[in-house]
C-alpha cells in the first residue's frame, strides 16, 4: 500500500472520527499489535483513534504458576519439556526455561505439538511434556495430538494445559467496565477457526462493533474504517475483513477435534485473576496425558514481579512506556515479564518501535 | 502466535490411515519444505494451498488468496516473520 492510498483511508476515518467523536479500539492480537506498530499505522492515526493492546498473546497471559510449574519440571531428571520459542525466556520466580537448561535441564524447543510427540516416541525413557499454551489457532493441534499419542499408545508423553480462549477474555474485560473500548480488531487467524460469527454475541451484548482483520496494513487501515463507521452510525455489527481467509462458520472439523478433547474450564490469567470458562481442560477420557496428574506437578499461585506492569499492559489499562521498569530494567535482554519476551508482546513491540532514541543509544 | 504461513500442498500421505494426525501433507512455504498434518482440512489434497500453523493445515486457500496472503504476512512482519523451527516432524 503506498502513501496516498494510506492518507486515503485515513482522510476517511478522520471524516468518520469527526462525526463519532473519539474512538478506542482494542486490537486484541498480539500479532496486530507488532504489525500496526511495524507498519507505521499506529504513528500515521490521527488523536481521534486511540488503539489500546488487549491480551492477545498467549505466553504474555501464562501465569507465573504455570511458568514456575515447566521450569520445575525441566530439571527433572527423566523428563523433557517441550515448548514453543516465545515461552523459553519468559522469568519464572526461579528462572526461565533456557536458564534451566543452562542448569543441565531438558527443554527442547520445537514448531508443532508433533515434534513434541515424536519425540516421545523416540525416547521411551523420558517423560515428554508439551507446554499446551496458545489461543484457539492453536488449541486444534495440541487435541489432534493428544488423540494420536492415546491412538498409537505413547505412554510418555502429556500437555501441561494453558490453553486460553479469545472471546471469554473479551468478555471479561467487557464486564470489568474499566478499558473504555468501543470496539474490536478481531484477530484473523483465530477466527479461521471460530469463525467471524463468533463475535456476534460480543456485539450484541456489549453493543460494540467486532471487525475481523489480516494483518497487512491495508486490511487494518480498512477495519478501523469500518469500525469508526459503526460507531459513528451507532452499530455493533459483526464484520469479516478478511474474507479472503476467514468464514462465518470459521472450522468445524477443527473445533470438533477440540471438543473431543478438551472441555472449557475456569482458568488463571496472568494479573487478572481466573477468568470463568476461559481455558481448556482435558477431558475425563484423556485426563492420563494431564501433566499435572501423572507427573505430580503443581501450578502455583500467579505472582507478579515488583513494579511489572504487565497485567494492566495485556488489559490496556497501561501503556508500557508508563511502567517503570519498560526500557531500564526491564529489556528484551533482560525481560522482567513476558510482555517483554514474547514476539507479540506489547512491551517488545513498543521497545522495538516506540521508543524514543536515547543518546548513545541506536533505535531501534 | 497467531501466525500462519500459506503453502501448496505438494505431496500427500497416509501415514496412519486411521489416526485424526493420519494424513500429513509436505507444503511448499515459500520455498522450503515442511510437513503439515491434514488432520483440520480433510478435504485438502495434492496442489491445494492451505495456511499453515504449528505443523497443522487450518484451511484451504484459493492460490490468489494464498498469494496475497503472504505477500500482506511478509509486508506486515518482514524479518519477524522466519521459516519454521524446531525438529521436523513424521
């Protein structure tokens, strides 16, 4: 997308914001975040737009209990945590996973629950554990490997549940009254599997418009277009941005799988309490591959370290720049919380994009 | 997280023919080669471009969509945006 036809659809928002007054949008993926702020959108909108970061990444919403609960089973002798890259150097109360494995711990980075379940196969010796964090993109893998670990008889290898789901977070921040959105960038990939009618209840019941979203500059453009519209014409409709990919319907065969699996169940957020029905438990016919259960582990309380704000950050409450510790002590070198860690987290994408040059310095 | 990369389907096969993972497909992602289960896109077979996350097809593209798809991902993401890594699966 070029200059003018990004001033195009700004000059068009601008008519629409002139018309709905302020608008605040919470972009609830992390992936939106770091691609709004990537591609100059974020700088290019007018006062009028205000975007809020919302809890769209899920290692930046895994309680510091489940955290604590891999590192303790890393150094296991006999078992191997398996786990997607973001999740390795997010601070744990003891450590991270890679300065467990820095101890001698066993952590094994890999792509796709498969690898994880392979490599159970490969060494019936240990006990392998997939760290099962992610939102609804992710959760039909981790339940299509869970079948064919029970269906091809692997008996050592199990999931560590973190799975969350989207739209009980949206729910929940909703309810809470305090994050002043008036409406959604919906994430895209998530919603290939949900399908964009799964806003629908969100719209209707909270009166805000939902639109669904790609991830390149001109589709986001777009959407906040329509959702200052919306606002502007005191609608809360559903709308599906990026029809190219996402239905209505969204995935059957894949949300099928999950419900064979798993069940929704009551689930901790990191800073925000446990949210009703937000995450993913195993279900009694497969409760043998629950980490906790046959490994004995426990996920301790959610603890948050002094002066992190990353619990307001994920719920837009706070920008990163108003945390103390955003830029000084706490670094993507040197992370204090995960929002600092995680490829989408809003901490990284600010530190990366927003920061202002400091001299001596190179920006980044 | 969210990521998903578009890729052609360039081989099938049947692993485990009676396994929901049975089905894996090797997809062509811009160039390199991985092996994605076709467990969420049963009705994804030889030439089909599918979007790709975390070694599992979640839906099937037309070739255009999956074109543009991934020339928005790598304007979006540019260099964030790195091949899959992590061992290959079966």
């Amino acid at each position: 997308m070029d200059r003018d036809e990004a001033k195009g659809i700004i000059d068009r928002i601008d008519a629409a914001c002139a018309q709905a007054g302020r608008v605040c949008i919470m972009e609830v993926c992390g992936t939106h975040t770091v691609s709004l702020f990537r591609s100059g959108i974020k700088s290019l909108l007018g006062e009028s737009i205000h975007l809020i970061s919302g809890p769209g990444c899920p290692v930046c919403v895994t309680s510091q209990g489940y955290i604590d609960a891999a590192c303790e089973l890393a150094v296991r002798p006999d078992v191997t945590v398996c786990t997607y890259g973001d999740m390795v150097r997010v601070p744990g109360q003891v450590g991270s996973l890679e300065s467990q494995r820095a101890r001698g711990g066993s952590v094994e980075v890999v792509y796709s629950p498969r690898d994880a379940l392979t490599m159970a196969k490969q060494h019936p010796d240990r006990q392998v554990v997939f760290l099962a964090v992610g939102f609804e993109t992710t959760t039909p893998g981790t339940a299509a490997t869970v079948i064919a670990a029970r269906g091809e008889g692997v008996e050592n290898f199990s999931i560590l549940s973190g799975h969350k789901l989207v739209i009980p977070a949206m729910e929940a921040l909703l309810a809470g009254g305090e994050v002043p959105v008036d409406g959604f960038l919906c994430p895209g990939h998530v919603s290939v599997i949900i399908g964009a009618g799964a806003y629908r209840p969100i719209a209707e019941r909270y009166h805000k418009p939902c639109v669904v979203a790609g991830f390149e500059p001109r589709g986001m453009l777009e959407a906040i277009l329509h959702i200052v519209r919306q606002v502007a014409d005191g609608k809360a409709l559903v709308e599906n941005a990026y029809g190219a990919v996402v239905s209505s319907e969204g995935n059957a065969v894949a949300r099928d799988v999950v419900d064979r699996v798993f069940v929704p169940a009551d689930a901790v957020w990191r800073a925000m309490g446990t949210l009703p029905d937000s995450g993913l438990e195993l279900r009694e016919g497969f409760r043998a591959f629950d980490a906790v259960g046959r490994l004995g582990v426990e996920i301790g309380p959610d603890v948050c370290p002094d002066g992190c704000l990353c619990g307001e950050v994920i719920q837009g409450k706070a920008t990163p720049a108003e945390c103390a510790l955003f830029g000084t002590a706490c670094t993507p070198v040197e992370p204090v919380g995960p929002c600092m860690v995680s490829s989408e987290g809003t901490c990284a994408a600010w530190y990366k994009y927003n920061r202002p040059a400091q001299p001596g310095v190179e920006k980044a | 997280m969210c990521l998903a990369v578009p890729g052609q389907i360039v081989e099938v096969n049947d692993v485990e023919p009676d396994s929901v993972v049975g089905r894996i497909g090797v997809v062509d992602l811009q160039g390199s080669r991985i092996q994605a289960s076709l467990a969420m896109t049963p009705q994804a077979d030889t030439g089909d471009w599918v979007l790709v996350h975390a070694g599992f097809a979640i839906t099937v593209l037309d070739e255009a969509e999956a074109q543009a798809t991934w020339d928005s991902l790598r304007e979006a993401l540019g260099e964030d945006l790195a091949p899959p890594e992590g061992p290959g699966g079966p």
